[in-house]
C-alpha cells in the first residue's frame, strides 16, 4: 500500500467517527497549546525579571561593618575621601561611577504637615544604584549637588503625607527638612516602604543636615559591564585597604558585596520554576499520549475483520503496520496544529493582558522555533501511542481476524 493510499484510509477512518476523534485529539490540544503558552510565559518572567533587575547586575555595594576584630586597627567608617579614592581612574580603571550615601532621620514640613522619615544624601546616580525612576520632575544634577543647591526628591509616601498623593502639586513647592527650606524637583517611582519613604538631596547640601562630617553609611559602584565586575571588586579591595590601612583581608572594616551573584541565583531560580511549569505541560502531553494510544487499540478492535480480509487478498504486516501508524500520527498531528495556534493564540492575549494587569510578569513571547519543536512532539507522540496498536493489528492471523 501506498503512503498516499494509506493517508486517505487515515483521514476517511477518523472523519467516520467524529466525535471520537475530537475527543481523542483534543487532549494533544491541551497538552501543546499548554507548553506553548508556559514557555512563553516563562520566557516573559525571565525578561522582565532582567529588564528591571538586570542593570543591578553591574552594582556592587559597600557598606561598614559593625565593629573591629580583636587585633585590627580601630574601625573607620566609611568616607568622601574613599570615593575619590574609588574615583582615580588610575588605580581603579573598571569602576564606572561611585555613589555616596549618607543617611539620616529628619522632619519634613510642609505648611502645617509632617513626615519623619529618612533623607538620603547623595548623587545622582544613586538612582541607577537602587534601580528607581522618576516618575514626576525630574533628579537633581550634578551642577546642583556642586552648588549646593537646596534641592529635594521625595517619594510616593511623602507625597501622600504632605499633599495628598498630588505628584503635580508637590513638584515646585517649599518643604523644610529640619530646618533647611529644599524644593522638591521630583518624585520617584513606588518601591516598597523603604524607598517610598525616602527624600533624596544633594550630598553636598546635606552635610548641614548631619553636623558637616564627612563620613558615609555606604557606597554604591557600577562597573562599566557584567564581565568587568569582578575586576572591580578587586579594585575596590585594594583601594579601600590602603585607604583603611588594612594588611589583613579578615580584618576589614568593611564589606563589599556584587548584586551579580545575587541576581544570578533568582535567575537559577526562576529556570527552576520555568521547568516545574512545563513539567505540568508535559503531563498535558502525556496523558495526551495514551488517549491517543487507547482509541488506537479500540480501532484496531473495531476493524479486525477489514485487518483480516486485507491480510487474506495479501496485504503484508508492514503495510497494515504502516496503515495504523500513519492513521495515529494524523490523529496527533491534527491535535498538534490546533493546539499550536491555541497556544499563539494564549501568548498574543498574554502578551496584550499581562502587562496590563500584572506588570511585573512581563509579556509572555516564544519563538518559531519553540512552536515547530512542540508540534514536532505531538507528531513523535502520535507515532509512539501507534506503536503498540499498530504492531498488534500486524499480528493479527487473517483467520481469527474473519472470525472475530
């Protein structure tokens, strides 16, 4: 028998019993348009993830730590000196930018509204450091911090406090932190309590705020790129132990600490999670498999006299073999190719909804090439859940097939 041949017995044999079919292929429908749309989803999780955390992966902070070790010299904190240090491209050329952070409690007023919060200063990249964005107004500048200038960047809980969540109205307007009058020029993004309760100003204008000393809560340093982070590391190693006076690295009174690491390891963890989610898929797929296994055997059953009359007139085991074959992978096949435009169908409504009402997923998207691998396994499903069948057809003896 034919290919040809066999694929029209196929196609006729599955359109006498329609509902059967559907039934049949819609588990392959399930299970591909579900792996699809998993991977897709997965693939958004993991792009959003690194398209608002991914530029942490350059970061690289420095803090002080608590106190000295027996035998080290005195603890020192942490200093403006320090970052010029960090800021000589000649002893430290893989250090993009470092930014300062001075942190303190203070009031701030505005007529006869108060906010007790903390007040940041510092520079202006302390945005990228902390991986926040303005939302209203804009960040002050460079120009300013070196003016001096009383400038503030306040957020979302100040603005709730002090003029009733009006991003619009707070942007221009006259606070007083403690006793120092500051305009506010911007408004960050929300963040979560620790951000959202910040104001940020110039590093410069704060020393009033904090008696004038120079000493710091921490440091934030940016390498150029991924691949030059720990080459930065290493730098800020040996900079800040000459700074400190530091012979023995286990007597620091400092600790430096690469976000890369971290962002790596919720990277391995979401790898995870993305395979937990296809494994619900795969179990789509198989179950898929053995409806489809199934209603071969029960057509092998109900066409045991047409197996028999084939075999008697001379059909061989391969072209029966081949005839149910054939019929399995059509029936998978057809699952497959609806399922696969299901599955676009669930990325493209995905990718329009998720962002919508669950931004921080990000939009679900898959490649060509995931879709043709997933209908190329529902294929290989039909063909394996045929097996079986087919070779207990090809078995069959022509005379207990005319009897059955």
């Amino acid at each position: 028998m034919h290919f040809k041949e066999a694929l029209v017995i196929a196609i006729r044999s599955l359109r006498s019993a329609r509902l059967r079919t559907a039934l049949t292929a819609l588990g392959v429908v399930v299970g591909v348009s579900a792996v699809i749309f998993l991977v897709g989803l997965g693939n958004g999780m993991r792009d959003g993830f690194n398209r608002s955390w991914g530029q942490l992966s350059t970061a690289i902070i420095v803090s002080k730590t608590n106190a000295s070790l027996p035998g080290a010299n005195p603890s020192r904190s942490l200093t403006e000196e320090d970052v010029a240090a960090l800021q000589n491209k000649t002893d430290a050329p893989d250090i993009a930018s470092v930014t300062p952070l001075r942190n303190g409690l203070a009031i701030t007023r505005y007529q006869d509204r108060e906010f007790r919060g903390n007040i940041a200063g510092t520079t202006p990249t302390f945005l990228q450091v902390r991986n926040h964005y303005i939302v209203t107004g804009r960040m002050f500048t460079d120009q300013e911090n070196a003016d001096r200038k009383r400038v503030a960047v306040i957020g979302p809980k100040l603005v709730q406090y002090l003029f009733d969540g009006d991003n619009n109205k707070a942007v221009g307007s006259q606070v007083f932190i403690g006793r120092l009058a500051m305009t506010v020029v911007g408004v960050t993004e929300p963040g979560g309590d620790d951000q959202d309760a910040f104001t940020i100003v110039p590093i410069n204008s704060a020393r009033s705020l904090f008696a004038g000393s120079n000493w710091l809560n921490g440091l934030g340093v940016m390498a150029p790129s991924v691949q030059q982070v720990p080459a930065a590391l290493d730098q800020i190693n040996k900079v800040l132990d000459r700074q400190h006076d530091i012979t023995d690295p286990g007597f620091r009174d400092w600790v430096s600490s690469a976000l890369l690491i971290q962002i790596q390891e919720i990277n391995k963890y979401l790898t995870l999670l993305n395979l937990v989610t296809l494994s619900v898929g795969a179990i789509c797929l198989v179950i898929g498999t053995l409806g489809v296994a199934n209603i071969m055997l029960v057509t092998v059953n109900n066409r045991t006299r047409e197996i028999g009359i084939r075999k008697a007139i001379g059909a061989r085991r391969s072209a029966i073999m081949r005839q149910f074959l054939i019929e399995s992978v059509v029936l998978a096949g057809l699952g497959g190719l609806v399922g696969a435009g299901c599955g676009i169908g669930l990325v493209i409504a995905g990718a329009k909804l998720l962002p919508v009402y669950v931004p921080q997923l990000g939009a679900p998207a898959v490649t060509l090439n995931v879709v043709f691998a997933v209908f190329g396994i529902s294929l290989l499903i039909g063909l394996i859940a045929g097996c079986y069948p087919a070779m207990r057809a090809a078995r069959l003896h022509p005379i207990d097939a005319l009897r059955f």
